[in-house]
C-alpha cells in the first residue's frame, strides 16, 4: 500500500470523526416541555412576554435576571438568567436560549436576542413631522 | 413623475445608478472579450477590448463610490443608504465608514480592491492576463450584479445603494398624516431632518480600517483561483503555480490581518469580553484563509518538488468558493438564530447561492475536463522529506477548516434536510477541543519539518535534532504552564503549549541561520514565529483569562439561585465612593465625566500593600453611550501592561439616568425626601460628632451668615449657620445648613452633599443646652449612584498581537522573495 493511500484512510478516518463529534455535541430546538423532559442542555426559541415584569434589581443581585418567555408553541416560562440584564431586553423579537429546566423554572447560560434595533428597522419617525404641522 | 418630490436631489442617485449598470455591462464585456483573447491568441484585438472592459469598469465602480458618498457627505436622506446608515451628527471619519455600514457598501468595496487588482494583473500579468483576467471579470461582473438592484421579471436583482427612500419604505403607511394630505406627502423630505445614523457600536475607528482590509483580503483570494483556472485551461499545469505564490502570500497577510484586526477591535472596545467567540460569522472569515495557507504551503511543494499538484489546485480553487460561501453565509441571512452578528436577510439568498454555484461548477468542470491530463508523481515521497510532511500539515489544515464549515453550516443542514439541529450548547468549548487538536498537529509540525530537507533527509540526523528541540520545549513550557496557571487546562492545551513553543524554538534555529547566510529562508521562520506566539498568547489569555469581579458579597438573591452555580457571578455593583475589594485591586467609583454623548465612569483602581501604603493607583474609564434608539451602549476601558490586560465593562448605571434627567432641586420637598431614609435629628454642640454609615460629621463652628445665595437678606433676618465638617468613605466634604428667622417664623435651607448621598439640616436652635438640632437624611443605598461592572484580566494577550505582527512581516518577507524569485527566471 502506497504511503499516500494510508495517509488518505487516516484523513478519512478523521473527516468522520469530526463529523460524529459535532454531531454528538450538536444541541437540539425545542419548546419548554422538551426541556422538561430532558436532562441535557437545549435551545428554545420564543418570544418575551412582554405583559409580565422583567425583573432585575441590580442592587439586591447584580446578576439575577428574570423574565417570562412564550416558546414557539406557546407555552410560557419563567427564566432565570445568571448576569445582568441584556441591554434593549425589553425591544427583542425574539429570543434564543439555551439552557436547561431547574424545577419550573428554566435556567438560561446563554441568551442571543434578536432586536428589531432602530438601526435596521424600516420606520421613519415622524413624530419630528408632526410637530413641525403646526408651524406650516 | 420625479418632479412630484419637493427637495430631492435626483441626479447623483441617477447617475450612481448609471455607474452600476455600466459596471455590470462594462465587468461582462470584458469577460467575453477576455474570453475569446484567450481562444484566440492570435487577434490581439480581444485583448484591446478586454482592457478597455476593465478600465471602463473601474471607472465605473470608482463613480459608484464618489456617487455613494457624495449622497453620504451632503446628507440627502432621500436616499435610503444615507437615511439608514449615517446621520448629521456623526463625525466625518464615521462618515467615511457608515459607507460600508450596509450590505451594499461592503459589496462595492470587494468590487473596488478587485478592480484594482485587476488593474495590477494587466499591468503585472503578461502572457497570464487574458485567461486570468476573464476570470477575474467574470466574478466583478457578477458582484455587480449584487449592486445593480432592478426588477427582472418581477424579481429584484441584487439591492442597489441609490434606492430612494420613498422607495424602499412605504412612508404613507408609515405616516397617516402622508396618506391623508398629497400636499404633505410631496413635501415629505422637509419632514426628515435626519437618519437613522450608525449603531454607536460600530462608531470606533477599527469599523474605519478593518472592514478595507477584510474586504482586500477577499478580494485578493480571486487572482490565485484565476491563475488556477487559467493553468488547467491553458493547459499551463506547471507554470501558474509560481507566479500566483506571490498573490496568495499577500491574501494570506491581508485577509490574516483583517481577521486579527476584527479579534483586536472585538476585545479592545465591543462589550464580548473576550478577542474571539467563535461566533459562526467570525468562522466565515477564518474558513477560507486556513484554506489558504494549506494551499501556500503546497504550492510551495509543488514549485520545489513537483509533488502535491493535484492537491495545490484542488485547495487553491477552494479557497475562494470558500470566500463566496462565507458571503453567503453571513449575508443571506441563514445564521439568523445563531450568530450575533450577521447581516439579515435582503432578499438576496438565491442570487448569493448562485454565486458560490457558478464558481464551484466552473472550478470542478475544468478539474474534471483536465483531470487525466493533470501533473501526476508515480514515485511515492520521501517519509523523510519536507514535501511530505508540509503536505500533511496543509491537510490538517483543511480539516480543521473542515470542521468549522460543518458546524457553522448548521443552520444550512436543517435547511437541506429538514433537521432541528442545533449549536452545540456549549460552542466554545467544542470549538476550542476540536480546533486545539488540529492546532497541536499543525503547530508540531511548523518545527520539525524545518529539520528535514526537500527530497530526503538523513533519518538519524533528523531524530536526534528533532527529538532534542522538542525536549528543550517541553522543558521551558513546563514552568510557563505552571507560573501562568495553564497546568490546569486540557490536556491538549498543554500539548499546543508544547508545539507552539516547539515550532518557535525550530524556527528561531532557521532564523539564525537566516542571519548567518541563508537569507532567503528568514520569511517563513519569522511567519512561523508569530504563529507560534499568537498560539501561546491566544492560549495562555484565553485560558487563564480570570473575571476578578467575582461576586461574593452583598445579597443574595435566594439560597437556591446562588445554589445552582451555572455560570460564574460575573457582575458586581459598585455604589460611589464605596470601595470593593477584587482580587489585589481595591476598586472605586468615583464619579463620572460626561462628554456627550459619552458618558464615562471612573473607576478607580489601586493597589494596597500590607501596610496600607498604595502602590499601585490607576483610573479607567469604561464609556457608555446613553442612546435613544438603543439604550445603554457600553464600550470597555482596558488597562494594559506588558504581560496582562485588565479588561472593565459597565454593563449598567442609575448613573446615567439621573445625571441626565436634571434634577428638579429643592422644589418638591416631598418628593425630594423620598429619596431619603427617614431622618435622624441629633443634637449637637460645637465640637460634637454624628455617626452614620458611611462616616461621621463634626460641628466645627456656628455662625452668623451675612449672604443667602438663595434669598435676599433685610437687616432684620437673622441667620445662622452650622458649619459642619463630613468625613465619608474616606474623603471630606464641608457643609453649612442654614438657619433663619424671619419675622419671627423660624425657616432652614438644607444643605446636600451628592457624593455622600447625604442631606443635612439646620432645624433648631436650643440655647438653655447650647446646642444646635441638626437632621440628618441618610440615601438609602440603592438611591445612590451605582454601577454593576464586569472586570477580566487577560494575561499575556500581547503576545497574541505581537505574534500577529510578526506573522505579517514574515509573509511580507516571502512575498519580496517569492518576487524575486520570479524576476531572476
């Protein structure tokens, strides 16, 4: 066997391995009832609630935040964040974690928020508009 | 139609229009006359027309930017770009950079850097410039196309930077009172006074140079592809290599540099808390490079050995179908749910799969129609030779750049197959394990293949020398590892310690052969240097990085949350001028300096030693931008000293809030109290002191007060006042409420001291005691200015940049000899 061909099996070999470790190390989605239902780390999408309080006080824990996420199903959740409340939390569309169930509580150790942020929003203010009707 | 518009300036977006068409119409002509250049070598005409394609192009992609910025420069917020990306306030510098703040801008700049390499390639290129430049022109023919933003069969072709903003947004569904009034409506643009402007994240002036340099580096990668093209379809085989080495070591530097300047400007002044996140767009552009350099490395076999050709090409054609697959990565909006920084979708996902498809296709139709005719060995290498082992070391690479594209690409599966995969949960970790194991292969090899020769190397020879450096590195990283505190990492960390140390200690042997003679050599054993000291620097920072602002004081929040351990308490509250112990830091906040719309807070930081002596004392000033649209904007401060950084971030402030508001000061009493605890009176006599929480206060003196900032005094007002003297964490204040009769009604003004949080009034005179009642508010905690901060120290970073440094002065090297050696054959 030529040295190339041995050389080519162990790429193979470790082409394959790759794969397999990502794919055991892959996450999966799910809703808070999977979470429920498993021990493992997993990632939810939702939506914040945004009717419910969001709590966080950093004078009492400067790394204690709480608020109540509806997943895709529409089953909501309290989550508790370890850190401090993400900046612009309250505009976000939608939410990522990850994270696992504690008793009736889900425990987040990530949390990637996607903002409709006035950067890339399309709306134009007017309110400036509006003010200015008045002096036509 | 146009003329329905009061105020807009229609023309430079008219005109900017014209410039993409003509750069789309002028990059196609001179791809098909390139084309038939190359078909027909004999008629030279296909060549005259080719470049003029080219030139018209570059004049044509050259007015699409001076279009873009005049409308940028001038504010004209009827155009959509201007409106969403700059705005009047922002300094010119960000002006300059709000260009290429949106999706369109970084595409004209990957189309500008590759009309001027193709410029360079007619002037540089002779007997290469038809087929490379036909490749060349095809790909700016088709980054034109992103740019040229019109409706073909009711399907928007790319997105243009010149739409008009009544265009790209409904603004009479936006404003009723547009809908409801034409006359309102046709004077729209009065009512848009400004744009939206740039997110103050990207407000820093890395977002001026990094996204250039990325953007070259890009760029760069199309002319070895080209010349790889041109070699299997000019059936050239064996002459591309040479002459597209030196091209490929400039991609490597430029696109490296970009990459580290992004880790640079991500650890110096975004909030990520660390140099790289292995976030899936960070992958994207590190994916092609590691490609790149496998690709360097076999070229060189090649040119050496002829072995290795088949795979030189494979990897250089790869390289840039991996650069338009990170584009479609970032761009089209696929890593949505997984990446924190990627463009969203803007209605280009199947133009941006086209492009990869029409690049791969063209790459794996020649290689199949050549394939029989491709430069082959029958002779096996040497197992003791350079070509083996560098062969080896550029596969290693591409597997670790295998692995990064399977799981960046993930969101890609579930969109092929349907699948709900997801991250892993934990991607750090599984990055850094996996990445390291390539790194320790591939940081090994970079030292022991400089002991072995092309051809063949005497065995024994090799072992001893071999086997002797590698000892000598483990021995010096053993007390690194321990003085550092890595020994407590991952095995296989230990083992990059080793490799990286290994492959600087063997590239220093070359390098000071280099200097005795061999200068020749001195290019890769300096690149290889900085390579293994961004290794030890990205390992040993990135490993024993430690968050000092631990916190383990203060309330808790409920037993059962502090329980459950998840992550580590990062944040910490700070109260001004009340100090915290962090690791051998005794921090303060003292204050804040507000330089609109900056608003930075001082966070002083000292060092005690055990005799209470400071040794140490050092003020940083973590900034946050109070924004309307976005909230609390913070950017770090980061002390740096020579061998760690000390990394402080803001995350939050009452600071900024109420520094801001203005406070309505004394009018509303009631209110005004609420910010206090209830208050204590005390009655004191000259001399006496009160105590409370923070200090003490002593009556130093009473007086009669002749002037009343606040009130006129008459003859027959008498009004005394207290001076007292305040001692509160440590720093002194002086105070004097006042007491006053008036028309034999008793009245006081109260007298604050902010930094304290204290309020002090004079209430009443007891002279059978002689004595004074003085009362005392006390803020309660809370009410007092606050921060909660993060702080890391990062040790040995430095050595990442440096090592960065010198990787490119290294690659630099080999350019100008890979260039010579051109010129002297």
């Amino acid at each position: 066997m030529k040295k190339s061909s041995i050389f080519g099996l162990v790429v193979i070999a470790i082409a394959i391995a790759v794969i397999i470790s990502v794919y055991s190390n892959s996450s999966t989605y799910g809703s808070f009832k999977d979470a429920q239902n498993t021990s493992n780390e997993l990632h939810i999408v939702g939506h914040l609630n945004k009717q419910k309080q969001l709590f966080y006080d950093a004078t009492r824990d400067a790394n204690y935040f709480s608020f109540y996420m509806k997943d895709n199903k529409g089953e909501e959740c309290k989550v508790v964040f370890t850190g401090s409340k993400p900046q612009d939390f309250e505009r976000s569309e939608q939410i990522v974690l990850t994270g696992q169930m504690r008793g009736n509580e889900f425990h987040a150790s990530k949390i990637l928020m996607k903002c409709p942020s006035k950067y890339t929003q399309d709306k134009v203010e007017i309110t400036e508009a509006k003010a200015k009707q008045a002096s036509i | 139609m146009d003329t329905a518009f009061k105020g807009e300036h229609l023309l430079p977006g008219h005109l900017g229009q014209f410039f993409t068409i003509l750069a789309f119409g002028s990059a196609l002509f001179a791809a098909i006359s390139y084309y038939f250049a190359t078909t027909n070598p004999l008629d030279t005409s296909w060549k005259r027309l080719g470049r003029l394609g080219a030139y018209i192009n570059t004049i044509a992609v050259i007015g699409i930017g001076v279009c873009l910025y005049y409308i940028i420069l001038n504010h004209l917020f009827e155009y959509y770009y201007a409106w969403e990306h700059s705005s009047r306030a922002l300094p010119t510098h960000y002006i300059i950079s709000s260009f290429w703040d949106g999706q369109e801008g970084s595409f004209w700049l990957w189309t500008f850097w590759q009309a001027v390499l193709g410029n360079i390639l007619i002037w540089k290129a002779k007997s290469w410039e038809n087929p490379v430049m036909a490749v060349v022109s095809l790909s700016q023919a088709i980054l034109a196309t992103m740019l040229i933003g019109v409706d073909i069969f009711g399907q928007r072709i790319g997105t243009s930077p010149f739409i008009l903003l009544r265009e790209a947004i409904d603004l009479k569904a936006n404003a009723p009172a547009f809908a409801a009034n034409p006359a309102l409506y046709h004077n729209y643009l009065t009512y848009i006074k400004d744009g939206n402007g740039m997110n103050p994240l990207l407000q820093n002036y890395w977002m001026v140079i990094h996204p250039p340099t990325l953007f070259l580096g890009f760029a760069s990668m199309i002319v070895p592809f080209a010349y790889a093209i041109a070699g299997l379809w000019q059936k050239r085989y064996k002459e591309w290599i040479k002459p597209a080495i030196p091209y490929s070591l400039f991609a490597m530097m430029i696109l490296g540099t970009g990459i580290i300047m992004g880790a640079f400007w991500a650890y110096d002044s975004l909030s990520f808390g660390g140099f790289w996140a292995w976030d899936p767009v960070e992958n994207a552009s590190i994916i092609p490079w590691l490609i790149l350099v496998g690709a360097v490395h076999v070229m060189i076999v090649y040119k050496n050995t002829s072995h290795s050709y088949i795979t030189a090409t494979i990897l250089v054609l790869m390289s840039f179908v991996l650069v338009l697959y990170a584009s479609f990565l970032t761009r089209s909006g696929v890593l949505g749910d997984t990446s924190v920084h990627a463009f969203t979708d803007a209605g280009m996902f199947w133009h941006l799969v086209a492009d990869v498809v029409i690049f791969l296709v063209l790459a794996v139709v020649m290689l199949a129609i050549r394939w029989k005719e491709l430069p082959r060995t029958t002779k096996d290498e040497e197992t003791y030779s350079r070509e083996f082992w560098m062969f080896v070391g550029s596969v290693f690479l591409g597997l670790s750049c295998f692995h990064l594209v399977v799981v960046s690409s993930i969101p890609v599966w579930n969109l092929m197959f349907g699948t709900k995969l997801a991250p892993p949960s934990d991607p750090v970790k599984h990055y850094n394990i996996v990445q390291a194991s390539f790194a320790v292969v591939v940081t090994l090899l970079t030292g022991f293949t400089q002991f072995l020769k092309y051809k063949k190397t005497d065995g024994a020879k090799f072992f001893i020398s071999t086997l002797v450096y590698l000892l000598v590195a483990g021995l010096i990283t053993l007390p690194i590892v321990y003085f550092t505190g890595a020994n407590k990492l991952k095995f296989v960390f230990i083992l990059i310690m080793v490799g990286a140390i290994y492959s600087i200690l063997a590239n220093g042997k070359v390098l000071i052969d280099a200097f005795k003679g061999k200068l020749k050599l001195a290019g890769s054993a300096v690149a290889h240097i900085g390579f293994g000291l961004i290794m030890v620097g990205a390992l040993i920072s990135a490993g024993t990085s430690k968050v000092i602002s631990e916190n383990t004081t203060g309330e808790q929040f409920s037993d059962d949350f502090a329980k459950s351990k998840n992550n580590p308490r990062e944040n910490i509250i700070l109260y001004k001028n009340k100090p915290v112990v962090m690791g051998k830091y005794t921090v303060t906040y003292i204050g804040d300096s507000v330089a609109p719309p900056n608003h930075y807070f001082k966070v002083n930081y000292r060092v005690i030693d055990a005799n209470g002596k400071v040794t140490e004392e050092f003020l940083l000033k973590p900034n946050a931008q109070a924004n309307a649209k976005m909230g609390l904007i913070a950017s770090p401060d980061t002390k740096h000293y020579l061998f760690s950084d000390l990394y402080t971030h803001v995350n939050m402030s009452n600071a900024i809030e109420i520094g801001e508001g203005g406070e309505a000061a004394g009018h509303d009493e009631a209110d005004e109290d609420k910010k206090y605890e209830a208050p204590l009176t005390y009655e004191v006599a000259v001399g006496d002191t009160i105590r409370f929480r923070e200090g003490y206060a002593t009556l130093t003196s009473i007086g009669r007060v002749d002037h009343l900032q606040d009130i006129a005094l008459t003859g027959k007002d008498v009004a005394i006042g207290a001076r007292i003297h305040i001692v509160a964490n440590s720093k002194t204040y002086d105070a004097e409420p006042i007491y006053m009769i008036r028309n034999s009604n008793a009245f006081d003004f109260a007298r604050k001291v902010e930094d304290a949080g204290l309020k002090l009034r004079f209430t009443k005179v007891l002279p059978q005691k002689g004595k004074v009642e003085i009362t005392l508010y006390q803020q309660p905690e809370s009410a007092k200015k606050w921060i909660v901060m993060r702080a890391i120290q990062f040790p040995d970073i430095n050595f990442l940049w440096a090592g960065t440094i010198i990787m490119v002065i290294g690659i630099l090297l080999s350019i100008f000899r890979r260039n010579k050696e051109l010129k002297t054959t």
